[in-house]
C-alpha cells in the first residue's frame, strides 16, 4: 500500500515567544505542495527499511520507524512492516519532509490493519512524533499555532507559481532556534497573511509574507540570504525562507520566468523545484 507524502512550504512564520519547557510558541501559515515523497509500507515477518536514499536507514532517528512504533505502543500490535521510501524531498530543508513520511506511516499502518482509533487520537499520536507531523497529516492549507498542535484549515484560491531553490548546505532547525535574537526578531502579521490567502489577493500576500526565523538561519548559512536576494532580483514578486530554511521559495504568476528560473539556477549548483501549493 502507498501512500504520498507531502512536502510543505510555511508561507510565514512567527516565533511568538520561548516558553519555559524550552519549545517556541508559533504563529505560522503553512501550505502542502504538489511535490512528494511515496512511502510504501507492507505487512512482513520482520522489520525492514529501503530507501532511495541510502543515509536513511532503520534507525531511532528515522521518522517512518519513530511513527510506527509510536502507533504500535497506542495500539498493542505484533504485525512488523517492509517500509520502501522513494525519498524527492530534500532534507533539512525546511519542507517537512521528514514529517510527512511520518504521517504517511501513520495513515498506511492505521489502513493496513484497520485500526478503530479516532482521527483525534492519530493526531495527538502524530505530535508525539514531530511538531509538523500533525499538520502534515491533514496536508491541507492551514493556520498552525502554539509547537504545531493547534490547526485551523483554510480555504483558499492561488492561482500562482511556487519555485523552490536550495543551497547544499542544510540548516539544523534546533539551532537556528537556539539563535533567535528576540530584542531584533521580525514579527510578520499571520491574521492579514491569513486573510490575503483567503482573499486571493495576491500583491497583499507578497508584501505581507514573513519569517521570523530568516535572520538566525542567515547568519548560520549565509548562502541562503544570497540565494533569497538572488530570486529577487530574478524576478520573481517575493521570495522567503521556508521554515528554518535552508530551502527558499519564490511565487509568480509568469510560467516562463519560472521554466527560465529553474534551468539557471540548477546550473548554480541549487536543488529546484517547479510546483504549485496543494488545495
């Protein structure tokens, strides 16, 4: 059985607070792309794990395994998995690839064995996960609050382009959070951001979009302050960091400039990404 897994743009983000357990309370708009992990899970006699990828391997740290165990201790099941993941989406990236295979995982394994556990209870299971890992499971346009527990879908219209560029460097998002400096830090307006999407209003989106997080991640990997300005001056009506980066995103409505855009900066040595915001 497969299952695609999303990745996500986070059209702004707003780091309100650090909160005494050491988490950040959140204000962000997020958004699926058409552009996807496929995560394949089978019921087998033993664990097993296959990538295209060949750093990702069945370990604590990987996602697919941290969620299906995590349902395995709510549930109580013995059945074990072949997971096959045909991995496009960067990592550390700030596309939450990561956390979606991890929903993906959750939806499959609750398929395969017909769980009767409420979508409540996945929910809750899948912030036990990751923070992204709840949103990520509705993979629909989406208002996110406090550590990513806190979802508000939206309906919106975009009838514009979404062009991914990354540097090879990745950033780690614990540390681009450890060096957020709040005396400086850039509060976008996340209600109008709200409001444009559902509007449709295109040129208010482009002077409103934020990251609060761009100035830490910058001064981590320099290359993506570059790369921004760079898609800027492209012509592209606004590009921002996504998440705690290194990805940057750039939206047009010029099809062109996006087809130009991506054979430009692929030979600058960028992964890109041609795509559209799920709805």
């Amino acid at each position: 059985m497969k299952e695609r897994a999303y990745a996500k743009i986070n059209l702004s983000i707003d780091v309100v607070q650090k909160l005494e357990n050491g988490y950040h309370e959140l204000d962000m708009i997020m958004v699926p792309l058409d552009f996807y992990d496929v995560v394949e899970i089978e019921i087998a006699d033993e664990m097993s794990f296959e990538s295209n990828i060949k750093f990702l391997v069945m370990d604590s740290k990987n996602t697919i395994i941290q969620a299906i165990e995590v349902l395995r201790e709510e549930c109580g099941f013995s059945e074990n998995f072949r997971v096959n993941l045909t991995k496009h989406i960067p990592t550390q990236a700030g596309l939450a690839g990561g956390s979606s295979d991890a929903a993906a995982a959750l939806k499959l394994v609750k398929k395969l064995l017909k769980l009767n556990i409420s979508e409540e209870k996945m929910l809750q299971l899948a912030k036990k996960v990751g923070a992204d890992v709840p949103f990520c499971y509705y993979s629909s346009p989406a208002v996110v609050k406090g550590i990513g527990e806190q979802i508000e879908l939206i309906n919106i219209e975009s009838d514009y382009y979404v062009f991914l560029a990354k540097p090879k460097k990745g950033v780690s998002t614990k540390i681009a959070f450890s060096k957020i400096n709040f005396e400086t830090l850039y509060h976008p307006n996340i209600e109008q951001v709200k409001q444009d999407l559902i509007n449709n209003d295109y040129d208010s989106l482009c002077k409103n979009i934020g990251n609060s997080l761009e100035e830490s991640s910058f001064s981590i990997v320099p290359s993506i302050q570059l790369l921004k300005n760079n898609l800027f001056h492209y012509g592209f009506d606004v590009a921002l960091m996504s998440g705690s980066g290194s990805t940057v995103f750039a939206l047009t409505k010029d099809k062109s400039l996006m087809d130009k855009a991506a054979i430009e900066f692929r030979k600058q040595g960028y992964f890109v990404r041609k795509t559209k915001i799920l709805k």
